[in-house]
C-alpha cells in the first residue's frame, strides 16, 4: 500500500494555509508523530518552530511573537 496520496493530501492542506518560508508552531509532547509533522511541513514550505510546553503567558507570547 502506498501513502503517497496521503503525503500529497497532508501537503495540500498544509500550502492551503500557510506560505512556503512562513513560520508554524507546535506545542506538543515529544512523540513519534513529530517526524511525521516534521516531513509535513518540509514537504510544504513553512518554518516548524517548536514551542517548549512548559512555556506560560508572557514567554509563550514572547516566542510567538518573534517571526
């Protein structure tokens, strides 16, 4: 079975909504799952900038402010 429609629907969606150079955040726990986002957005163009969940109000909006 192949996933190929699958990398092309994900990367669809992905440059439906954001920019090729343009920055995207993630706030998840480290998993496998991460490799997966991480191909994703290499596959669509935007920057994957991770955010540390132990990040709070003021440092969280630092960090997502600084794009």
């Amino acid at each position: 079975m192949s996933c190929r429609p699958t990398r092309r629907r994900d990367a669809a969606w992905l440059t439906d909504r954001f920019s090729p150079g343009g920055h995207v955040a993630i706030r998840a726990p480290s998993v496998a799952e991460w490799v997966v986002v991480q191909y994703g957005a290499a596959l669509a163009g935007p920057v994957l900038v991770t955010a540390n969940r132990a990040l709070r109000g003021a440092e969280l909006e630092y960090v997502l402010t600084q794009w």
